[in-house]
C-alpha cells in the first residue's frame, strides 16, 4: 500500500535536499550500527550507501517500487557493496519480513505522514532487538520547504515523539540536523 503523497521527485533534485553521510553519522552515533539496520522506503539508496558504511552488519532496504529497488541492487553490486540486501516489499500491508529482534537499527525516513505511522513504528519496535535504536527524519512544517508532503499532513516533531514513545520506544530526542539537511528534523530512540 503506498503511503500518501509518496511519489519521488528526480533523483539528483531528491539527493540536493540532504548531505545523507551527515545525517548517517549524526543518527546512528559515533559507534555506528552494531549489527543489522533495517531501511523503510529506501527510494533511491540516498541513505542506504551512508548507512551501510557504517553498519557491521547487513542494511536490508525495502522499498514498494521494483523499479527502485532494482535500480539500488545494481548500484550496489556496482560499487561492490555487499551488505546491502534491497527488496521489494509492501511493509505496510505485510511487515518487513524480518524476524524479531533481528536489527539493531531502524531507520525511518520521510515516512511518518502516512495514515497508521502507529504500524510503521510498532513493526520497527518488533525487528528491533534488545538496545536497538530507531531513526527518523522528516520534513519540517515550520518553514516553507521546495519539496515534501503537504502542510496539512506533515507531523511536527512533537507529534513523531509522541507516537515514537506510545510505540514503546525510550529516551527519545530530537537531533539537530541544520547542517545536513535544514528542510529536516531527526529524531532518535531505543528500544
């Protein structure tokens, strides 16, 4: 099921709106992810290739697109980068496909002003194992932007933080992301 006012601009004009390796190593932390992250809506692999670079273990990056997915599998056979694992997947209707507790990192993007983020955010809780840590980042609504959902469905960063916390998660904070991407707020949380 695709969320609402999901489609993808052009990629070079999508890629203008971040500095990803900023935000990477601005959410996960100096240690990076200590095990497997998981991508919901990797779209194009703007933050998977940053993730992957500092994850120990495998970046599993789904996406409801084939067209994208492929696109990323044969980017990152390309650069031979062999812990991304890219797949089509309807996550919203059928879960990840993950197993519980099998990730130490999740990582929400740009997703949260779709109906139900309460589901997005509970099966990111359930893949999470013991520690793990969710990520999320979305547009502001603070401030005119040259891209995003519109205003009328944006979320606030109080409002992901209350969602984020009646999902289970702890020790949410919202992370300054001005020099990565200023049309964004972040936000992390752990299990």
């Amino acid at each position: 099921m695709k969320g609402r006012e999901s489609g993808m601009p052009e990629e070079d004009y999508w890629n203008s709106f971040f500095d990803a390796g900023c935000v990477i190593e601005k959410l996960f932390g100096e240690a990076g992810c200590r095990g497997n992250a998981v991508e919901f809506g990797c779209g194009y692999g703007t933050f998977t290739f940053p993730a992957a670079r500092h994850a120990t273990g495998t970046v599993c990056a789904l996406d409801i697109e084939p067209d994208l997915i492929a696109e990323l599998q044969m980017r990152a056979k390309r650069e031979g980068i062999a812990n991304i694992v890219a797949a089509t997947r309807d996550f919203m209707a059928n879960g990840t496909g993950l197993g519980s507790g099998s990730q130490s990192h999740a990582m929400i993007y740009n997703l949260l002003h779709i109906d139900h983020p309460d589901r997005l955010l509970r099966e990111a809780q359930r893949v999470l194992g013991p520690n793990g840590r969710l990520s999320v980042i979305h547009w502001r609504s603070d401030i005119p932007t040259p891209r995003g959902p519109s205003l009328e469905i944006r979320p606030t960063p109080e409002q992901c933080k209350a969602w984020i916390e009646a999902s289970g998660f702890q020790n949410t904070r919202v992370i300054d992301l001005q020099d990565c991407c200023p049309f964004h707020f972040g936000i992390v949380a752990s299990r």
